[in-house]
C-alpha cells in the first residue's frame, strides 16, 4: 500500500491521464524506499522497471508537471508558518559519460563535462526544516561554437556582455525566481516571507527589483566590490565593507564554520567562495548602517538605498582564509536583536548546499542512466521530491525531538526498526520522534552514543532505505502481516 507522506504530497496531481497519475505515485512511492538504488534495482519485478521507464519517457510527463502537486503542497505548509526563509541557489548536474553520452545535455565548465543545471528556490522553517521547493529551472547550455572566446576578465568580455540584454544572460534567472516570490506570497498571504541568496544573486537588476516592492524581505551576501554611490564619476570609489568596518561593532559573536572540500580545478578553487577549508570556531565583530549603492546602470545616479550588515572574523590568522560576509537586507537593524535575526537567517542558507547533496548522494540523481535528457528532467523533478522528505525527516527530528514518532513513521515503520535494533518487542507508547530518527540512523551507520549529535541526512537516508525493507518484512510476513500499512 502507498505510503501516506506520498498520498499527502500527490493530492493535487493533474497530467490529463488516470493511468500517469496513478503511476506517478507508485512511482514516488517505490523509489523513494531505495533512493539510493538504480531504477531496475528499485522496483520489484521487470514488468515496474519498464513502467518506470515508460513514464519518463511519455509526451505528457515534463519536469514541471512532476514537480507541480509537490510545489502546490509546499504552498500549504508555508501557510502554517509565521516565517519562511525562500533560498534559491543554482547547481550543477554533471552527467558526463565516458562511454555514452546523454542526447540534449549540454557543456559545462570550459567543454569537458556535460550536464544540466538546476535552479532552485526552496523554502525552510527559520530553525531549517525544508518545507519544500516551491520553484524549480532546468536547463542546458547551447554547444559551444568554434568561434574563439574572449579571455575570462578581458576587456573585450566586458564589452561583449555589456551588449547582451540582461533577460538573455544566465543571471537573468535570479531576477525571476526573486519575481515568482511576489506569486508565493498570493498563497500564504499572512506569512512573513524572507528570500535568502549568495553572492551570485548580488546584481543591480535584482536588488533594484528588491527594494521597489514590499511583497517579502530579503538577504543577499554582497560581492567585496560594492562600492558607495558617486554623484560623480570622478569621485574616489569607497568600499561599503571599508565604511562599514569603520562603525563601531553592535556585537561580538562566535560562529562554527563548516568544512568544505569542492570538486574542481585549482584556477576554479581560486575564485571567492569555492576555496578547501576545514571545520572551525571564529569569533567576528558585526557592524550594520543603512548605506547608498553605487547603480552602475547609466542614468542612475541616486543609487539603491539599502540596510547592510557586516560580519568580520577578529584576528583571522594566515592558515585560514578570514570570514567576512556583507550582507544587504530590507529587514531593519535599528537594534542588536533585529541584526541578530538577519546574520541567524543567513546561516541558514546553508540548508540548500545541504539539500543538494542529499539529492546528488543519496539520491544520486547524476548516476541515473538516461539516454535523453528529456527522459532525465522528469526522473529529476520526481527525485526532488524524494530528496526533501528524506532532508526533512533529518531535520524536523531535530526541531521537534520529542513529538510522537507516529507523526512522520508509520506503525510498521517505527515497531519493526526497534525491534530489530533494540532486539526487544516495541512498547505500547509510541517512543519520542528523535529516538526513533537515530535507531533507524543506526542502520545507515549512525553511532548512537550517549550525548552523541542528532544523526546527519547520510545516515538517515541509509538508514530509511533499510527502515522500508523492515516494514515490508513485518507487513509480509511479520506481526503485522494482517494489518495494512498506513
């Protein structure tokens, strides 16, 4: 039988077709309990792995259509919130194959890989439980032609970007996800909505857009070359993080740095916010005014006004590259708490890098084998799915720990996973949500010592998967084998 989550989340799916609707769901329902597996080793018999295939590769069945019932019930969950954090951030989905490639994926980096990319927008409680994602873009680059490139940072680049109109260019994206936020707010009008982006969504176009509506608030890490607005081009260019550092810091903080080792090349390591680093304890000084933007866009003069906020590491040593992040905001920053609130908001963006790697690790969705990358894009927007409830079960364990396990795991699911662990019948009680989230991270590795950390999105998806298999066996064969799933 469907699992429930799965029936709650597919309420609203419409692809024209009974059949395609229904398999949609036995679909979700299926490889969600092997995420990690391939298609063939995911479903039971021959006859579903064909179904499966057939699917992906049906005229009716996109990407969008996929993703649609998920979105229309995040917009439900965002209405039960006070405050919704949406982070939108883009990733690449390499789909290189030495041996055959995939038809329609298009170049990446400087021509030696192929793939898609995805941008996101997900949303997130202010404590990090994903809600879901409530908008999604895929595509691909064009071939690139023999014509010769500029060099990177030349001035005939500059120029060649300067004639392209902004809607052409990739960024042009960032500008319309900050858009589709105005449309989300229609949904959940009395919720406070809050988008959340890195450096790359530091554009002109974006934060104009920004500060000209009032629908959501915003956070956007600045690029270090933000300068003051010039009434004259004359003038000397002042850094806005050299006149923010001159203020007198609201506070002191000690923040914990997570480790980062990326995939790449040493010139791309180079760049800002792509270098190695290794997990540590800073302590940095925070500084916040309300600061005029140079607008490099000719005929704007009077600059875009807007809240910054700076956070600098005190002390930053040779070993390690010094955290500084600008942060530009329409939230205020009248007092110490309301600067508290944004620096705590923007930490959480980190939730997104975090979904990406459980949907390319544990979902693996970058080893899924398609011969067309429209077969790819469907099996994409359905592993979407799959990725957020597994991240959510991870999360909201944490955020509420001692709720009832019956909440997120089914009968079968929690009483079969302690027997097995504990190697004794289950109690007549239901036990706490995070003691069952880390019996069944024991069985994706998870070391459940005493004082020990909630277990992390690896160990809880490994441990799913197993959890599924368990549930089975109990319902097939098992003490439940009488009683229905639900």
């Amino acid at each position: 039988m469907v699992s429930q989550w799965v029936m709650d989340e597919m309420q609203s799916v419409d692809l024209r077709d009974k059949r395609l609707e229904q398999r949609l769901v036995k679909l979700l329902d299926t490889l969600s309990q092997s995420s990690s597996a391939s298609i063939p080793a995911a479903c039971h018999d021959r006859a579903e792995m064909v179904a499966a295939y057939r699917f992906f590769d049906n005229d009716k069945v996109g990407f969008e259509e996929v993703l649609a019932p998920h979105i229309e019930a995040t917009h439900d969950r965002l209405a039960q919130q006070k405050v919704a954090l949406l982070v939108q951030d883009t990733t690449e989905l390499d789909l290189t194959r030495p041996a055959s490639e995939v038809e329609g994926a298009g170049p990446m980096g400087h021509g030696r890989r192929n793939g898609a990319f995805l941008h996101l927008l997900h949303a997130f409680t202010p404590d990090g439980t994903p809600l879901g994602s409530v908008s999604a873009e895929a595509w691909t680059r064009e071939p690139k032609s023999d014509k010769p490139k500029p060099k990177r940072g030349s001035s005939e680049q500059r120029m060649e970007l300067g004639r392209k109109p902004f809607e052409e260019k990739e960024t042009y994206r960032w500008l319309q996800t900050a858009d589709h936020c105005v449309d989300i707010k229609q949904h959940c009008p009395d919720t406070q909505l809050v988008m959340l982006a890195d450096r790359e969504c530091d554009i002109t176009e974006v934060i104009n857009y920004c500060t000209g509506q009032s629908e959501f608030d915003w956070v956007i890490r600045s690029d270090a070359s933000r300068i003051l607005n010039k009434k004259r081009k004359a003038e000397p260019s002042i850094a806005v993080r050299e006149e923010l550092a001159k203020t007198k810091p609201l506070y002191q903080q000690e923040l914990s740095i997570r480790s980062r080792d990326q995939w790449g090349s040493v010139s791309l390591k180079q760049r800002p916010g792509k270098a190695d680093r290794s997990a540590r304890e800073v302590s940095v000084s925070v500084h916040a005014s309300e600061v005029t933007l140079n607008d490099p866009r000719p005929g704007h003069r009077d600059g875009v006004r807007v809240n910054a906020v700076l956070v600098r590491e005190i002390d930053p040593t040779k070993k390690h590259q010094p955290i500084e992040w600008l942060l530009l905001t329409s939230l205020p920053i009248k007092t110490r708490q309301q600067v508290e609130l944004i620096v705590a908001y923007y930490l959480k963006r980190w939730m997104i890098e975090l979904f990406f790697k459980v949907l390319k690790s544990g979902c693996k969705i970058e080893s899924r084998r398609f011969e067309h990358i429209d077969r790819f894009l469907p099996a994409l927007g359905l592993y979407l799915i799959i990725a957020w409830r597994s991240f959510y079960v991870c999360r909201v364990s944490r955020t509420h720990s001692k709720v009832s396990c019956g909440q997120v795991y089914s009968e079968a699911e929690w009483k079969s996973v302690w027997q097995m662990v504990r190697r004794e019948p289950p109690p007549k009680r239901q036990p706490q949500l995070l003691e069952m989230t880390k019996l069944i991270a024991e069985l994706g590795g998870y070391v459940n010592r005493k004082n020990a950390k909630p277990p992390g999105p690896q160990s809880v998806w490994l441990g799913l998967q197993v959890m599924h298999i368990m549930a089975n066996c109990w319902l097939t064969f098992g003490p439940g084998a009488n009683k229905s799933c639900v």
